[in-house]
C-alpha cells in the first residue's frame, strides 16, 4: 500500500510542480517505499541521513537516477 501511495505522490508532483527540481524533506518509510516504486532496491536511511535521487518522468512509468 506505501508503493502505490508513493506512486501517487510522484504523479501528483509531476503533474502540480512545474520547477524542474524539487527539494523533499521526509522520514525514512517514505524514502524506501518511493525507492520501491520506481524499481530501485530497498533502502532505509539512518537518522538525518540524506538521500540524493534524481528522477525524471518518461510516459508511463518515472526513470530514477542515483546521485
């Protein structure tokens, strides 16, 4: 249920924002769950451990790059 929720706000991000780079600040859940929904491997960051993801929205699905 996180992953479609993840997926859910990525939607709603690209379709809403129209800056070309988005700063999130989150807690881990939803750190590893959007990790999961873009078909990256699990990840759980450490306490106040940044995160850097670069996505880029390709129809139909997001394509993620690591930082």
């Amino acid at each position: 249920m996180q992953i479609k929720r993840a997926l859910t706000f990525l939607d709603d991000l690209f379709d809403l924002v129209d800056e070309r780079v988005v700063f999130i600040v989150t807690h881990s859940g939803t750190v590893r769950s959007t990790l999961l929904a873009i078909g990256r491997e699990p990840y759980r960051p450490q306490n106040t451990e940044l995160v850097p993801v670069i996505i880029k929205r390709n129809s139909p699905a997001p394509v993620v790059e690591v930082a």
